[in-house]
C-alpha cells in the first residue's frame, strides 16, 4: 500500500547544434490568456509550460530535437507575464480551448503536443476535447486526477473543495517572505539539477499569485479520468518516483497505470533519476523519447 498521508502532503508541496530562426510571436492571432511564440522549420509542435512556469523549460530540449516548429506556449499571469484573461476564474480549461482556436486559426491541423505538469493536464484537455487537433499527446509528470492524491480515488469536486479553498488561500496571503522560502523549498524538491533551480525560482517568484492559487486549486479538483477514452491520439506519459516521497518505484508504477487504464494504448515510462523537472534531471533520457516520440 501507498503511505498515502506522507505522499498528499508531498504532493501539496508542489506544484546536435543548429541555426534556427529567432522565435517569434505566432502571426495573426491574439488572446488575452496565451502567448505563443514560434521557433525552428519542420512538423508542428505545441509545447505547454507548467504551473508559474515559462518556455525555458524547453531550450534545452529545442537545441537537442532540431527539425520540428515548436509552438512555446506562455500562460498569462505566469513567469511575470500580465494575467490578462486569467484574472479569474479557472486557468487551465479556458487555456485549453484558447490552444484549440491557436491550431485552428493557424491551421495547423493534427500537431504533437508535449505538455508538462499543468501544461500535462491542459494537453490532456485539448485532446480529449478536441480530438482531431492533437495527433500526439506527451504528458510529462501529471496524473489525469490530482486531486485523488488529496482525498483518495472517490474524491469528488464537492469533498476536494475545502481543501482547496485552503491551499488557494494560503498561497493568496502568505508573508512574502514565508511564500518565498516555500517557493524556495518546493523548487528545491522538484528539480534536481541545483543550476538549473534558480531559473525555476524566478519564473514561480515572478508569477502572480493569485492566478497561481486558482490554477493549483483548479487541479485539485479537475478529474479527466471520464474523458481519457475520447483521447484518440498517440499518448505516451513520461513520470518519476517524487523525491523524498513514502513510496516505492513500483508502487508510483502501479498508481500511473491505474490513472492511465481508460486511455488504450497509451504508453507509460517511468524516468529514472530525476525529480518532477526531468527535462533537466535527466535530459539525455527526456531528449531521447521526445526524438523517438515525434518521429514514429
């Protein structure tokens, strides 16, 4: 059995070289809840940040998967962008329909899509929800329903509620200099890769935190598990043994594929060293399946 105390609340703590073109806002197409810019020549992909993250995340990743046209998505209100259309209400489902209408206006037909964490879950939306717009679907580190890792797998939106009232709350009105150290802690945890942490911590100190607040409740109480069976793209979820978490590689094996079983076919590896970052905790590991991935 999973020490399911120790995990929640480990879970609450979180959230080749080429000559490519600069990149540069998406042409003709506005919103106020996304930015997208566009960077490299080749088969379209869309690439969603995580929670108070920004497209750094992805560099590394880019400059070593030359080919592709990476569509970098930005989250208003994240990384120190203005939050815009995500000043209230939920964050994550109206994102997702804004990168639905981006692929339309762009016609960009079926894209790959990679999305990490939050940027998972936002993947996981577009595709069950708009199924011919997503060809591929890479989750990075996201279980479909969070919030059962908060109030177990019956949880409901109505008995996950308080708790996130709680957590939003605290986010909202801790000192600053309280909310810092935690941001500190929390990054500290998640990437491994100690040089890679202050880029980390900056985008999540430059973030607003009230859109984060409500992002991070949103989570708690999104299931997507009745909606996996409308994803009709090619998914593979890519996940680690949380650090300093009470369970075992096979327990976190076992977890994933039960969160996982209603999407057929879907592909599940779990990364070996690395912590929720694995793009930079094991960046070999993480270049190699994104290669193979877009190229099958």
């Amino acid at each position: 059995m999973i020490h399911r105390r120790g995990l929640f609340a480990f879970v609450a703590m979180l959230l080749t070289v080429t000559l490519l073109p600069a990149p540069a806002a998406a042409k003709d197409f506005a919103s106020n809840r996304i930015t997208v810019t566009v960077e490299g020549k080749g088969k379209d992909v869309v690439l969603i940040p995580g929670l108070t993250s920004s497209p750094r995340v992805w560099k590394e990743m880019i400059a070593a998967v030359p080919g592709y046209r990476w569509h970098k998505v930005q989250v208003h209100g994240f990384a120190g962008t203005d939050k815009g259309g995500n000043a209230e209400g939920n964050v994550a489902a109206p994102v997702a329909e804004e990168i639905a209408r981006y692929i339309a206006e762009q016609k960009l037909g079926s894209v790959s899509v990679i999305g990490h964490s939050m940027g998972g879950t936002i993947g996981m939306m577009l595709a069950a929800r708009h199924p011919a717009s997503v060809s591929k679907l890479m989750v990075v580190d996201m279980f479909p329903f969070m919030g059962a890792m908060f109030g177990g797998p019956n949880a409901t939106p109505e008995t996950l509620k308080p708790i996130a009232d709680g957590i939003m709350t605290n986010m909202r009105t801790s000192p600053a200099d309280a909310y810092a150290k935690r941001l500190e802690q929390t990054i500290a945890s998640m990437v491994a890769t100690e040089s890679m942490r202050a880029g980390a911590l900056e985008d999540s100190m430059k973030s607003d935190r009230d859109v984060a607040a409500r992002s991070y409740g949103e989570l708690i109480m999104t299931n997507l598990v009745p909606e996996l069976p409308k994803v009709t793209a090619k998914t593979l979820v890519l996940y680690v043994t949380p650090k300093g978490a009470p369970v075992t590689d096979v327990q976190i094996d076992g977890y994933y594929q039960a969160s996982y079983a209603p999407l057929k076919g879907a592909v599940l590896k779990r990364v070996p060293d690395a912590a929720h970052f694995l793009m930079w905790d094991n960046a070999p590991f993480f270049q190699a399946e994104v290669k193979a991935f877009l190229a099958a």
